[in-house]
C-alpha cells in the first residue's frame, strides 16, 4: 500500500540527509503513520531491504540510465531503489511495483520524475535477479572481491577487510560469502533478562522463548516488543546476545582472575547502556558498585533510562559524562573490572544497522585508531593491580580489534593477555557450552554466519601485580 511505500521512502531520506540509524527511524516512522500489523511488516522488508540491497542495486539501475548515478536526484533514485527491490526481491506483483513506485515518484518529483521512474523500472522489470547479477557484476575469477561487492551489496573495502578478518582470526577467506550473506539476514529480535528483575518464566508468559546462547538472553517471535510491559517496566531489554556475552565475560568470567578488593567497577563507553545494565545487575552479587561514564550528555541520559530500574533494585550505579581517555590518569589504579567497549565502524552489525557499510570509509577506521588506543591506554590505567580490562568492539576489523590491542600492549610490561573463550563460555548456557565454536583464543571474535550474533570481539587483559623492591608481586 501507498502509505508503507511512502515511510520507507522517508525512512531512506533520513538515512541519507541526517545519517540516522535505520534501527532507530523505522520503529518512529511507523508510530507515526500509524503503520501497523502486514503494511508493518512490507514497510520493514522494503525499508531494510533498500538499504542492505543499495550496492546492488544501483549497479542494476546504472545499467537502465543513460545517465551517471550521480546526476539522477537523489529523492528519485532511492525511489527507483524501492522499485527495484520490489521487482527483484519481494513477492509484489511487477504492474503493482512499477505503477505504485511511479505514483511515489509523481508525488515526490512531479511529473518527470515519474515518466523518468517509469522508463528505468519497466527496463529492470524486463529480467530476474539472477539474470542482472549475472550482467552487472564482474567476473569472480578475475576480479573476486567486485563480484561478491556486487552479489553481496558490500562496498569492495568492507568485502576485502571482512575476509581479511576471517583469515587474522584463524578461519578460512572461503568463508566470505557466508558471512556476507549473514549480514544481510534481518536478525532474530534477541532480549535481555536484567538480572534480578525478571526470569524466564515470567517472559515465557508473554509469549517469548529461551535464548540461543546467552544465560540472560530470551528469544523474541517478531515485531517490537516494547510494548510489553516488562520492556516499559525496564526489567527486559532488546539486547544482541553477542552484547551479552561481551559483557558476561567481564562480568562472571573474571570472577577467578581479579586478587583486588572488587567494590569498584568502571564501564569506560557507557552509552547507550546495554551492557552497562547487564554489568550493574550483576555488581549485587560481588557487593560491587558500577561508574558508568559516557562522552556525550544525551548518551548519558540514555545510560540513566537503561539502568534507572536496577538502582530502584539497590545496584549502586552512578553515571558521569565525561572523557574516557582521561579516566585513567584522573582515576588510577582504582578499579577492579573495566569495561572498554570502545567506539568503532559498527561493521560487525551491519544486519541491524545496513546503512553503516555505506556510511563508513577506510578513513573512519583510521581515525577510530586513535581514540580506542587512547580508550584502551586510559582502562588499563584505571584498573587496580590483579584487576581485568575487557576491550569490546563491535567490528572483527583487525585494525580495531588484534592490531590495537597488539600496539598498545607493545608498550605495557604490566598487563597480560588472557584466554578469553573460559570467560565467554561462563556466560553460556549450560547446553550450549561446550558446544560453541570460539576460535583457537585467546581473544573471542564472534561471527553472525556462526554463532547467529553481531561480530563482536572480545579481549579480555590482566594488569599485573606490582613487583615490589624484593621482586615479589604485591597487590
């Protein structure tokens, strides 16, 4: 219908003019059309599938225009991109694609752009899927990584790092159009048990179901579940089971590693405050209290709706928007266990954030380079002898995972690293835990063609005991 195809067209408009996040558009657009129920659900495929499907399809409508994509309106090429996905992914009859896609095209551009919409989508019309790949994409022996770009609707950067990431992680490159394809699959919506608040009995009842991997994880049908009331109540939250485990490992895998008194624990890049509520949650149990800290005051806000429930609970959490990179030197040595979930490309959860793979270039890791050093230099620094820094990220690029860590600790004799698949096997459920492939350490890189999760990395560090004047540690 007419109003679903409009949203999704705002939808990609946002994306583009304000770099929103798709994940966080979607469910305000649809509140506010009052989309709801099938149209709900068509306005989704569409919205999502337009901005996985982009590298494709532009490719596609190059191929229709006597024209480079750059001089074609952007307001009438995400138009044409709806239409083409229309005709080449969904189930939705081509006279209904092409006079429903022109008619938005009318209502958007006026009358040209809509005879223009017309010509290009009768031409994309005349073959399938299959038969344009195999037109536009480059040959796969002779240029592999513009093929699977193409197939796979990656940017030819994103493609080369991603398999690069396998091979850095001991997996084999030939795994690279899983893992792209994975990427491209609408995730399950996964929830978050805050701990003490809730059980899975009480979910069970509202009609979820047991998580894969995660022990705090529940598994949700479909649709938004933040109209149920223990999501309104903040005692469930929608949360990755990636997420969770990244936190957990810090949170329960440490638990034999840490010597210090563990009063204090610190999660240095709070915001939005998912694993900060998991990690405070689970401070009641060490008689632990939590800093969460956060660079920017509307984040921080976030942090405070996140864990408001938890501290109704008695977990003692206190937020402060400030600059994790000095923590470290303002707050030496104080805390016990450190949560560095540093900023990053956020290409490890391109399947809820498509956008970001067209959004981010090579040039946004280098720069993310030197702030999750400093993030990483600044956890170290904070935490008290014996105690444990978890550095997370949610991308498997090495330059912001193995070769940060590599390079700050080329310049540290007082941390170790530590096997982290023990830690992330402590937040598993039991049924699952010895069955649940994470690599050959001692860091976790988690993938969504294996595990079913974002990628994210987990690496968990130990600062040493000081050497006293005899050379006997001291903690």
């Amino acid at each position: 219908s007419t109003p679903s195809r409009q949203v999704a067209l705002e939808g990609l408009r946002l994306v583009r003019e304000e770099d929103s996040y798709a994940n966080l558009v979607l469910p305000r657009l649809l509140r506010s059309h009052r989309v709801s129920g099938r149209d709900a659900a068509f306005t989704t495929e569409l919205f999502y599938g337009s901005l996985r499907a982009q590298g494709r399809l532009d490719a596609i409508i190059a191929a229709c225009v006597d024209r480079p994509l750059a001089k074609v309106e952007p307001a009438l090429l995400d138009v044409l991109r709806l239409g083409a996905y229309q005709l080449l992914d969904m189930t939705v009859a081509p006279h209904a694609a092409t006079s429903e896609t022109v008619a938005l095209a009318r209502a958007e551009v006026g009358a040209g752009g809509a005879s223009f919409a017309n010509a290009v989508l009768r031409r994309v019309g005349e073959k399938d899927l299959a038969t344009w790949i195999a037109e536009v994409a480059p040959d796969r022996e002779k240029d592999p990584t513009g093929h699977l770009a193409v197939v796979h609707s990656h940017p030819r950067w994103v493609v080369r790092a991603l398999s690069d990431a396998l091979a850095g992680n001991g997996r084999s490159r030939d795994e690279i159009d899983q893992l792209l394809e994975a990427q491209n699959q609408a995730p399950a919506v996964s929830l978050v048990m805050r701990p003490g608040l809730t059980d899975l009995d009480e979910l069970i009842d509202h009609g979820a179901s047991q998580g894969r991997l995660s022990i705090f994880a529940a598994a949700w049908p479909s649709g938004d579940p933040g109209g149920m009331d223990l999501v309104k109540q903040g005692r469930v939250a929608v949360q990755d089971e990636g997420s969770q485990l990244a936190a957990l490992s810090l949170a329960l895998g440490a638990d034999d590693l840490v010597l210090t008194d563990d009063a204090h624990w610190l999660d240095l890049c709070s915001g939005p405050g998912g694993k900060t509520a998991l990690l405070g949650g689970l401070t009641i149990d060490h008689d632990a209290d939590l800093l969460a800290v956060e660079l920017q005051e509307h984040r921080t806000e976030l942090v405070d709706r996140a864990v408001a429930s938890l501290r109704e609970a008695g977990c003692e959490i206190t937020t402060l928007t400030a600059d994790g990179t000095t923590i470290g030197a303002e707050r030496p040595g104080e805390f016990s266990r450190v949560l560095a979930d540093v900023p990053c490309s956020g290409l490890g959860a391109l399947r809820r954030r498509p956008e970001a793979r067209w959004r981010r270039t090579p040039a946004d890791v280098g720069q993310l380079g030197a702030i999750q050093r400093d993030l990483l230099t600044s956890a170290l620094d904070a935490t008290a002898p014996g105690g444990v820094v978890a550095y997370v990220t949610c991308s498997p690029h090495l330059a912001e995972t193995r070769l940060i860590v590599a390079d700050v600790l080329k310049r540290r004799d007082d941390v170790e690293r530590l096997d982290a698949r023990p830690a992330v096997r402590a937040g598993l459920l039991p049924a699952v835990r010895d069955e649940v492939e994470l690599g050959e350490g001692p860091d976790v890189q988690l993938w969504p063609h294996v595990h079913g999760t974002d990628a994210m990395f987990i690496c968990l560090l130990r600062r040493l005991p000081v050497p006293t004047e005899e050379g006997t540690p001291s903690s």
